[in-house]
C-alpha cells in the first residue's frame, strides 16, 4: 500500500509553512531550491522531499552576510497552519554543532 501524504510523510515545503518558518508557502518552496536546507544532512533541493517525524533539518537563513544556522528535529507532521505556540510543537531545536 503506497504511503499517505500527512499521515506518514510530508512536503517538506508544506511542513516548513506550517512550522511558519516564513509567510507563504511559496517562500518555503523557494528556500528550499535555493539550497538553504540540508536534510539529514543531504542537502536538498527539491520542495517536495518527503519529511518524517524523526528527520533533522539544517537551515541556513539569513543569507551569507547573518550566517544564522538552526537545526530542527521533527517532532511530528502538521495537520495545519495553525499559531505560533502550535507550529512550535512540530520540532525541537538542537544545538548546531
């Protein structure tokens, strides 16, 4: 039986909107293109790479000038975009390093 989408896996641009990481999730997609994220430290290009709860992500924001690098584990899938105090709930930071 094939996997379900936001039951087993997730688009990893979809997760990152609703972790509002940014705004849109158009915005999401085009961080992950532009090879701002790592995955399980394989760097990742495509929006729709499948994310599971478990997964390590590597994001690095800011652009070269602020440098600024978090490390997220996934604590679980999201069943929407909903405030802040629950996307918080979709992952843990870890310590970068």
């Amino acid at each position: 039986m094939a996997e379900a989408e936001d039951r087993d896996w997730q688009r990893l641009d979809k997760w990152l909107w609703c972790a509002r990481l940014l705004k849109s999730r158009s915005a999401c997609a085009a961080l992950v293109e532009a090879g701002s994220i790592r995955l399980n430290r394989q760097p990742v290009d495509k929006a729709h790479a499948r994310l599971r709860p478990g997964d390590v992500l590597t994001l690095a924001l800011g652009g070269p000038e602020r440098g600024v690098v978090k490390v997220w584990r996934v604590q679980a899938l999201a069943l929407r975009r909903g405030p802040p105090a629950e996307a918080r709930t979709l992952y843990e930071e870890i310590a970068p390093g």
